[in-house]
C-alpha cells in the first residue's frame, strides 16, 4: 500500500516523477514534475536519497505539512 | 510587481485559486487549487488572512520552502 | 506495507501509542508514547485527525524531518 | 512593489542588508543584518542565490513564518 | 544560565519583551518587541505559554532556525 | 541550569547521546542516541557545531517544535 493521503497526517501529498537530483555532501536536492507541468524542488539528506534509491524517473510521492505553505498575492 | 519565482529563495512558488476558507481563533486553513487540478492545503495566522483579504474565487501564489518537502516511493 | 524508514525520505520515523488527543477548530494535538517512556507531542489538522481516525491508543509513527531537529547543550 | 506585509501571509519580515555569503555544493549560508544590529542567519539553496544574485551589501528582506519562530525564558 | 547562542543550535537567538498574547482552543500568538523595535511573531502551544508563565511584559528569547529563514529582493 | 521544558516553547526535548557526526561546507549531520535506544537526526549549521564543540558521546538535547511532527498509520 503506497503512502497516500489515507496514511499521513501531511494534508498535501502529491505524486510525481524525479527529473533531477543533484548531491552534495550532506544534502541531495530533488526536482521532481508533478501532473500539470508543476515541478517542486525537495532536500532530502543525501543517506535518504541513497537508502531510496532514488534516480531521475523514478515516480515518488511528495509530502508537505499545510503548516510550511505560505500564501502571497499577486 | 508579484511575488514569483525572481525574487524570493523559496523554490516553489505556485499560483492558484483559494477554493475554501476556515477559520479557528488563531489559524486559518485554506486549501488553493491549483492547474491541473491539485488541491494544496496552508495554514496561515487568521490576521494574515484577514490583512490580505482572502477569500474563495481568490487568485494567490502558495510558497513552500524546499527543505520542507519530502520524498515518500509509491 | 507501513510507513516506515525505507519509504519515506524522513529521517526520524518512531513508533508509538497515542495517550491523548485534544481538538481545536483546526489544529489537534497528540500526544504519543514512544518505547522507553518518552512521550512526543505533535501538532496535526484536526481533519487529519478525523481523516485517520486518530484515538487514544491507536498505534501510529511519528514523523520528523531531519532539518527539524535542533541540539542544545545539557 | 516589494515583498512585504500586504503581500505574503508570513508574518515577519524584516529588511536588511547581506553582509556575508557562505556556499556549499547545494546550500549558501547568508548573515543579514536587520536596523538595530541583530544579525539573522539563513539557509537557502546556491541555486535561489545565484538566481537572485546576492552579495554583501544587498539589501533584502527576511521573511519567517510565525509558526517556526519558538520562545525561550531568559 | 540563560538559553543564549553558547547552549542552541539555532542561530537566531534574539531577546525581547512579549507586547501581546491571543490565545485560541490549542495555540498562542505572541507578538516580541526586539530591540531597535522590530516586532516579531510567535506561534506556540497554549500549554507551553502557560507552563512559561508568559505575559505581556516578560522578557524572553525568540529562537528561529536558519533553516526557516527565506530571503527576498525588495 | 539546562535547556529543559522549563525553559523552552518547544514541546519535544529529549536527552541523548552524539553517536556520530558527519560535515559538509554548510551543514553537520548528527545522530543522537536517546534513552531506549532511539537514534534520532539532526541538521544543524556546521558552524553551530563547531561553537558547541560538538563530539561523539557528548551528551546533548534534542529539540523539535511540536509543529514539525506529523503522524502516520501503521
């Protein structure tokens, strides 16, 4: 059973594809497309990305606390 | 000029439209609908709501810091 | 499948028990035992809450990213 | 128009001078300084600086959600 | 001993006097006067505001990660 | 006088152990053994370790606003 929006507190959990992870010595950055065209950048520490065998392609789930969104106007 | 990608360090900024608006004594939860159809959840402070005149039908930007994004395998 | 270390990119996943809930118009707050005696306390939606059908004692996992986690010296 | 208090829902932002930038592979750690001469830290992806072109003695604004801002007794 | 910059992680660690309390079912909003006037705003759990006694007068610490501090053009 | 509950708004603070440490340019990684065999990570700024004179088997706290913990389902 994936991890979805039945499982985790997190109210905003959207899956996609990575199209790009970059590494540094800690951290790895993520860019992952969401349907829609929408791509959202995650850091995940470079451990977890391993530990997941993350790679470009691979479709994942993103997961945000509605407390860390913002709102502005435009 | 809006607040988009140009000139703030987060990295996601997405526009979309507020579609519900609820609020409690300090908070207020609004979920923004965005293209293609995701539904993002915010919780916000009930006077910046109010100071920015939220509203349903409301066009804003949601803005989510990267290091507040996690990565979950399907 | 449960939520645990080899799905999520979190790097802090504990599990536990919830010893008590306590509602606001948007926010719950749960406390959950962990083994060892510590008790941890999180702040979720109470739609969350009411989504998982959250009870006192009802086993679930703690989330917590590592960038969320500070130090202080004893 | 600036980014400030009409326009996003958090809560605190302060205007500020860079005084000094630090890179790692993925992260740049920037010190601002704020009138009165408290010096704020923050952490923002390489990629947010340079896209934004941040030096030292750019002014800019700090911008912390009011939920990620704790208190401690003196 | 104080909680000050020798004993915390965090790296923004800045003193003021607490100028108002909101309290709703599980949160508090405290509005801190820092020095030079700037004003910042906290969300805590309404416990932890009773279990510190706060009050509007009291002297305290405000503690931010550098994590949680974005940066924008003006 | 500690960092304790006493002290600080944050809800979670639990006493361990340093097991490991790793830098990168910005950012230390640390592991933390809590009493009942817990390890639980943290991110904290290189430097913040470095002023801390942090080391493995010093004995730290821990601390996590209750707002950054979310809840799964087993």
């Amino acid at each position: 059973m994936p991890v979805n929006t039945m499982e985790i507190s997190a109210r905003n959990v959207f899956t996609g594809t990575v199209i790009s992870i970059q590494y540094g010595q800690i951290l790895a950055e993520l860019v992952i497309e969401l349907p829609g065209g929408l791509e959202i950048t995650s850091l995940i520490t470079k451990k977890s990305a391993e530990r997941m065998h993350l790679a470009e392609g691979r479709k994942v789930s993103t997961i945000i606390k509605a407390s860390n969104v913002m709102v502005a106007l435009d």
